[in-house]
C-alpha cells in the first residue's frame, strides 16, 4: 500500500482534527486509524516507531505526535498546525461539557453517578497497569521499582519531585545491569 | 502570586515529569491541588477527571477541566498550555535525533527503565483516586476492580466500562 504525507498545512489539519473529534475512550486507536488506515499517510511499521518515541517522552502521546509528525513534513509550521488541529475541538467540547455539568451538579443522584464513572475510570488506570506490567511481571526487579513508587506515590504520598529522580536512577542501574 | 502564574509553573513542571503521558501524574496533581494547596476539594477533582475521562479526546484535557474548575477559562487555558508546552517543545527537539538513537544500547535501557516507573505512577493514580482521602470505600473500590478487570479481559471500548461505573454509582452511592 503506498503512503503519501499529507500535500498541504490544510490537509494535516482536517486529518488531526478528525482524530481529535471522534475520539470517544481513548485517542490512540483513532490515530492509527486516521493516519495509518484512512489517509495513509505513513507505513504501520513508521506509526508504530513515532508513537514509540511519544510514548517515551513526556506529555501527551498523541499530543507529541502530532508536533513531531508536523514538524516531520512541513517544520515548524506543521506542528503548530497539527497540534492546534487535535486540541481544538476536544478542548472546547470538554468546557462546553464541564459547563453544562455545573448546571446539573446539585440535582439528587448526579453526584453518585459522577463518582461511579471516576471510580470505573481509577479502575481503567490499574487496568492498563496491570497490562503494561504483564511482559515485565516475572522479573523481581521491577516489581520492586512498581511497588516502591506505588508505596511512595500512592500510599506515602510523598512528591513525584522527589520520588522521579529516585526511582529513575535505581531503575535505571537495575536496567543496566540487565535485571529489567 | 497570582494563581494564574503558579497554575502555569506548576503544570509546566509536570508536563516534564509526565513520563508515559498525563496518567502518571495524576496523584502528584492531586496531591498539590487538593492536599497541599487546597485549592479544589477532592470531590471537585473527580468530578473533573469523570468529565475529562467521558469526553472525547486526549486525556491530558482532564488537566484543563481541573484549571477551569480552579481559575474559569484563563485557568483552563493556562494549565493545558503549560501541561503540553515543556513536553512539545522537548518533542520537537528530540524528534530528529531519537531516530539516530535507533538501535544504541542506551535507548534500549531506557526504554526498560522506565517502564516499571510509570507503571508504578499510573496504579498510584488509581489508587488515589479510587479512595477519597486515604480511607477505603468497598463499593468504590469494587467498581474500580470490576473496571480493571474488564480492561484487562476484554477488547470493549473503555467507554463502556465508564457506562458501568455510571449504573453502579446510581444503584450503590
């Protein structure tokens, strides 16, 4: 299947504000579908390799991506483009949701339903934990670096400002010495 | 100092701890906005991350909800600048070399390192949220287990486990 980057800033917009628009439980798989499937503008192998490198940046993934994919093709301009692309429509349908919620906010029984959704969603984050960690669960060392930053984070408390750099150094030797 | 001005420095630097994306820092923002500050209560903070979670797109939104719910629209716009500002431009200068780095061993143990760190950050997020000041609540805890479960059984979009979470708060809260 042969890939052609998008030809203009126009193009890279509509693409990255689709993405945005329908992206309805979680913004990667719309991604690949919009980029990979869709408009083909890269391979699946070169996808794959970008949101490796988002992933491992911090911020946003998909936010990354679309300054590194815009920066890719049209510089500068392509990424303030795609980023302006992908937020916009989300950022003002969230407000405009949030909005609407204040005014539901008091009424009997809104509360309840809004504290099950986040409590389903805190079950979505130990979810995805727990995926993350399957590939890994068999080594000692990381299920030490996992529930040393869950016991400090979590339970303890204590500041990621000072748990980070911690954590990164140990995992980082662990890693080294091939125990990752 | 103007709430504006914290609000931007504070997510700023969260946006260069955010390794592995918004989720692993989601207890560090709780624990400013709600512990130390005391800006929002805990109760505002999950309402926000319910919305952000529903709504359609990036979940780094969940961020601006928390802005809004602190400072309105300048305090929405601020706070997700701030939380994807320091990261992009990161982006954007490592784009060209992370491709240069294709294959060298210190990518590779990087890469492993990291890994049990945000997986630790992002079952802390979990928790935190799931247990509204440090005390346990088993029917919050029940749901968030049932919706883990289904995360990890199952190919559903997400969504529906939110929908669950929406029924079992009505019926049990």
């Amino acid at each position: 299947m042969p890939v052609t980057p998008p030809r203009n800033l126009t193009e890279l917009f509509l693409g990255f504000l689709s993405i945005g628009a329908r992206s309805f439980g979680g913004v990667m798989p719309w991604a690949y579908r919009v980029i990979v499937e869709e408009r083909r503008w890269m391979s699946e192998e070169d996808f794959t390799a970008t949101i490796g490198l988002c992933q491992f940046l911090p911020g946003p993934n998909v936010g990354n991506a679309s300054i590194v994919l815009g920066k890719k093709w049209f510089g500068l301009k392509g990424s303030v483009v795609a980023f302006l692309g992908f937020f916009g429509l989300p950022f003002l349908w969230v407000l405009a949701l949030a909005s609407l919620y204040g005014e539901f906010a008091l009424q009997p029984g809104v509360k309840s339903v809004v504290t099950g959704v986040a409590a389903a969603g805190a079950g979505l984050f130990i979810g995805t934990a727990i995926k993350l960690a399957k590939p890994i669960a068999r080594k000692p060392a990381a299920l030490v670096v996992i529930t040393g930053c869950f016991i400090a984070v979590g339970i303890g408390r204590v500041s990621m400002l000072i748990v980070i750099p911690i954590a990164a150094l140990i995992s980082y030797y662990l890693a080294k010495r091939g125990l990752l | 100092m103007n709430i504006l001005v914290e609000l931007g420095l504070y997510f700023s630097l969260l946006s260069l701890l955010s390794v592995g994306g918004m989720p692993s820092v989601i207890p560090e923002m709780h624990r400013y906005v709600v512990e130390q500050r005391g800006w929002i209560s805990h109760n505002d903070f999950i309402e926000m991350f319910a919305l952000g979670q529903a709504a359609p797109g990036p979940n780094v939104l969940i961020s601006s909800l928390i802005g809004w719910k602190i400072a309105g629209i300048p305090g929405a716009l601020v706070t997700l600048a701030a939380m994807c500002g320091p990261a992009a431009v990161l982006s954007f200068w490592v784009a060209g070399v992370w491709d240069r780095l294709q294959g060298t061993p210190w990518r590779a143990v990087a890469q492993r390192a990291m890994a049990p760190m945000v997986i630790g950050l992002i079952l802390s997020g979990g928790f935190v949220l799931a247990t509204p000041g440090g005390s346990p609540d088993w029917r919050l805890w029940t749901i968030a287990a049932l919706s883990a479960w289904a995360m990890v059984a199952t190919k559903r979009n997400p969504l529906w486990m939110l929908a669950g979470g929406a029924a079992a708060g009505a019926i049990l809260l």
